[in-house]
C-alpha cells in the first residue's frame, strides 16, 4: 500500500510511524485512518521490529477526527456529500475499534514522541501506546463533551488506568488543555524534554528497548503489560461493539477494569 497521509520507516530494528498531514495538524482523516490501520498491522507482523515509534511531523502530533471530512452543512446537501460523510463515519469506527486492538496486540514495545498539540482522538491514541515522551510545546485535551463524541480509541478503558479515576474524569467532564508539565505530573506522559531533543530522547530508548528485546526470551513487552484474558487483549472485552461482552467474558473483563 502506497502512503499518501503518513510515512513509515525502518531502520535498526526501529520501524517508526509519522503522521503526515501538517498543515491539518496531523488530523485524522479518512484516509489516514485506513493507512494508519493498514502500517500498524504491517508492523505488528514484521519480526525485524523490535520497537514502534509514533510522532507527527510539523508542530502537531494529531488535532483529533477531521470533522471536515464528514461532508458539507446539514442544510441542502447532495446525496454524494452524504455518502461522503456516511462512509467517514463508518472509517471513524472501523478505526476507533481496530487500532487500539491491534496496539494492544502488538508484542513489541510502542512509543509515543509526542511533538505538540495533541487533542480528542490525538491523545487517546497515545494512551495505547507503552511509553509517552512529550515535548515542551506539547499540549493535551480530551474536549469529547464539546464536540459530542463518546470515549474512543480505547480511551475507557485506558485512561483512569494511566491517569486513575479522579484524574480522568476531570480530564473528560471539562476537556481543557493542560500543558507538558502537567500531563507528566498526573503521569500522563513519562518524560518530557525539549522539543529540539525529543527524537534524539526517543530513540536512544528505543534503541535500549531493541538491544534488550534482541537479548530477551520471552520478550520484556509480554512480561510486562500482560493485559490478556483468554489469549486476547482485555481491552477487547471492554468495547461494547463486541458481542461477547454482554456475556461471560463482560464479568471476567469488569473485574479487570476494577483492578
């Protein structure tokens, strides 16, 4: 698959996945969505791999869903604009449901260098990714009352494990923008560092995580997270979307979310 929205590179062991759109701010859009899925599923697979890098390129990690791309105005609008938005819709889903899962899969380590702005699904998505280094100039909001949207990108089920309960609700209830240092104070992200050092930060961990990796059976990632239940990720039975979570698995996946 040709790339048109992101770019993937690998290199020593290091595949790292940068978000092209920055004139957008790295917003997600339908096409970067299905490139995102289709890169993420070639690096879980790729056996060379021993890290994932994620970051975007410009002065923006990712401002969130690209509500642009959902068509034109309620009024007046043409049966193309509607299917336009109908098929974005059903992208948003498919995303929203497949990468979180596919991360949480993903038996090599995953880290975030967070450049800037990272906003709704832009920070959500970091949270299913291992280890989150921030830049001075990043800035972090979860605005999903604003604009009307419901948790996302395994959000739910991440978030009050990475920030706790109090801390996450007060992140959703009011959506404001909280800066670098505040976001590594509630542990939202591990470090932060200055923006002209992040990728040098990055990588020298990444480069240690793969050294590591290499030399480890079984790997430190499988120690480590283990956030499986019946060989699946136990963020799979914490998404409403599938249907076994209503049955057994739903109690097994509560207790978990309780933990």
């Amino acid at each position: 698959m040709e790339y048109q929205t992101i770019v993937l590179e690998k290199k020593d062991n290091i595949s790292t996945l940068t978000l092209n759109r920055p004139e957008k701010l790295n917003a997600l859009s339908p096409q970067m969505m299905a490139e995102l899925v289709h890169a993420l599923r070639d690096v879980s697979r790729d056996d060379e791999t021993m890290v994932l890098v994620i970051t975007g390129a410009g002065r923006g990690f990712c401002s969130g869903a690209d509500l642009t791309a959902r068509g034109g105005s309620q009024a007046a609008r043409s049966d193309e604009e509607e299917k336009a938005e109908e098929s974005a819709d059903l992208t948003l889903k498919g995303f929203a449901r497949e990468a979180p899962l596919i991360l949480a899969g993903m038996k090599k380590p995953v880290i975030a260098a967070i450049n800037g702005v990272a906003v709704g699904g832009g920070c959500t998505f970091t949270l299913t990714c291992d280890i989150r280094i921030a830049s001075e100039t990043a800035r972090f909001s979860i605005p999903l009352t604003r604009v009307g949207f419901t948790f996302e990108l395994g959000s739910s089920y991440y978030l009050s494990r990475v920030v706790g309960i109090g801390k996450a609700c007060e992140l959703v209830f009011t959506g404001r923008m909280i800066d670098a240092a505040e976001a590594k104070e509630i542990g939202l992200v591990n470090q932060v560092v200055p923006a002209d050092e992040l990728m040098d930060t990055t990588y020298q961990m990444a480069r240690d995580i793969a050294r590591a990796a290499l030399e480890a059976a079984p790997k430190p990632k499988e120690i480590e997270t283990g956030h499986y239940i019946n060989d699946k990720p136990a963020y799979e039975y914490a998404d409403p979307d599938y249907a076994d979570y209503y049955n057994g698995p739903r109690k097994q996946a509560l207790s978990v979310k309780a933990v």
